[in-house]
C-alpha cells in the first residue's frame, strides 16, 4: 500500500531536512531548512548563470586591488563564498553552512581568524551571524576553535566525523552541530571486502544511530546532522534523527518515492550520568586506535584542501 505524500514529505515531520549542494535552482526547486556552500560547490557555481553578475563584480574588485596575489586569490574566494552564500540564504529559512579553508584544519588560531572573518563579510551582505552556520573539520584543533567561536556566539557544523570519541569531543566543546560521514564510512568497509547484509548492518547507519543515541542519553544539545549517503535506504534508516543533510539527486528520489516512512531515531530522556571529558591526549588515541576514521579524517581533510586549491586556480585563470 503506498501513501499519497512522497517519502521526502514524510522524512520533513521527522527530521530537519538540510540540501547538500549550492545549485541555486535545485535549492529554490526543492526547498530544504539548510544549505552549504564549500569549494567544490563555489567551483561548480563559477559556472551557473545566477551567479554570473556576483562572480563579475568579484574579479573587478580583484583587478583593482593591491597585494600579494595569493592573499588577493583568497580574499576573492572569500567574498565567492559568502557572496554564494548570501544569495542561499535568501531561498531558505535556516542556515547556510560555510567551510573554513581546509589547508588550516590543524592551525586553531587561523581556524577563529578565518570563521570571525567570514562572519564579518556575511554581516557585510547583510545576512546575521544566527543564519550562518561555520563548517570546521573535527580534528583536536579544529574542535578547540569550535569551543572559541561558540562562546563567542559563532555556531560551528564539526564536520569529518567518523569516531563516537570525537563525536563526543565536538559536544564537549559546545559545537551546534556535528556531520557524522555515513557513505564514507560505508565506502571504507566495502573496500576491504565488508559489504553489509542489510542497511541495519551498515556500518555507517549503525555509527550515526549510536552517536544520536548517546548523545540524547547524556542530554547533549549538540545536534546529529547525517550526512554523505549513498543511498536512499540509508536515508530512510536514519529518519528521525536532528537533521539529515542530503544531494539534490537523493532529494529527487525520495520525492518521486511514495512509500511509507516509518520513525527509525527517537529522543530518550537523559540519564544524568556524569562522565569524564575527553581530553587532547584520549582524543588522540581514539582516533590513532581507530583505523577507518584516522584515514577517512585525512583523506577527508586532504580531498577538502584539493578542492580549495582547485577554486583558487580557478580564480587565478579568470583573473589572468
């Protein structure tokens, strides 16, 4: 028997629904809470005819500045990814998550500096710090800058997430919002042979059900934001958690979808238990003990700083 509302309907009365794409058009199609912009998707926008009018003023102001030609290349790709951004944020009623440069994921002090800068050139464009959410890669530095900026009122997305250590560390630092990685940690286990027997065997879906699961049970407000599928199934085994980030292309399917979509995550009331924090030193051994998310925390950062550096050529040719 199949309902009369779509899937993606249904999976909007349980979670937060949040697009993973800056295509303007699929945005404005499909109407997501959230939207992101990061290099990748900057890069691709550079291409799109809505953005044509930002992208032109942008390397006009490039060809009258001073300065050393990387600091000018990364002040454009600043204003890109603001100006990008802005124009989202405009479509929907949540927040637009914005990437800290990946090349600083280890440098805590150029971490603040950057996100307090993004902040600023929001403000500029006349969008508030409350619809802006910083998206910094969860490592100890990384998380430390997270535990600055929110109490400064500057809330973070802590992205990479693939261990419960870490997941647990982000809360600990007061982050607004942490991405657990479902497909890439699926990828990881299919590579070495380990393809699960059912979507509740995903390794994956099993990680971010234990995460929301622990999270609640500590009372931790930090929210639980999916992310990375690869499947409509992992979606659907994930509905009910805080927010479920999600491609156009998945968003598509589950719209076209009219299936039932029973609740899988459900808040439980916390316990009170008391427990040690996590610390530098049991942060480290989580991670170094855990061989999926030390290389999918590498290559994660490694493949986010490629795309960077992709954008800043890009740039570099547009402006000769």
């Amino acid at each position: 028997m199949t309902m009369s509302v779509s899937k993606l309907a249904q999976l909007r009365e349980l979670s937060v629904v949040v697009a993973d794409t800056g295509d303007y058009a699929a945005i404005e199609k499909l109407r997501p809470v959230d939207c992101t912009t990061n290099p990748t998707l900057v890069k691709k926008a550079l291409d799109l005819p809505v953005y044509a009018e930002l992208i032109e003023a942008e390397l006009a102001r490039a060809a009258g500045a001073s300065g050393e030609r990387a600091a000018v290349i990364d002040d454009i790709a600043d204003r890109l990814t603001v100006g990008i951004g802005a124009m989202l944020s405009r479509l929907i009623p949540g927040r637009i998550s914005t990437e800290v440069d990946a090349d600083k994921s280890h440098d805590t002090a150029a971490t603040i500096a950057k996100a307090r800068r993004f902040i600023a050139l929001y403000a500029e464009a006349g969008v508030p710090k409350e619809k802006v959410l910083i998206k910094i890669a969860a490592t100890w530095e990384g998380i430390e800058a997270a535990r600055v900026l929110q109490a400064e009122g500057i809330d973070c997305n802590l992205t990479l997430i693939f261990n419960p250590v870490q997941a647990l560390a982000c809360a600990e630092a007061g982050a607004f919002l942490i991405s657990p990685f479902v497909g890439r940690i699926l990828d990881w286990y299919v590579a070495r042979g380990q393809t699960p027997a059912s979507i509740d065997e995903d390794p994956g879906v099993v990680f971010v059900r234990g995460v929301y699961n622990e999270f609640k049970r500590r009372g931790i407000p930090t929210v639980v934001m999916g992310a990375s599928f690869r499947s409509t199934a992992q979606v659907e085994a994930l509905a009910g958690c805080d927010r479920l980030t999600i491609s156009p292309e998945l968003l598509e399917k589950l719209d076209a979808d009219h299936g039932a979509l029973p609740r899988q995550l459900s808040p439980v009331a916390a316990d009170g238990v008391v427990h040690a924090p996590v610390t530098a030193e049991s942060f480290a051994a989580a991670i170094a003990a855990d061989a999926m998310a030390e290389e999918k925390l590498r290559t994660g950062i490694e493949g986010f700083v490629k795309d960077l550096d992709g954008l800043r050529q890009m740039i570099a040719a547009r402006i000769g």
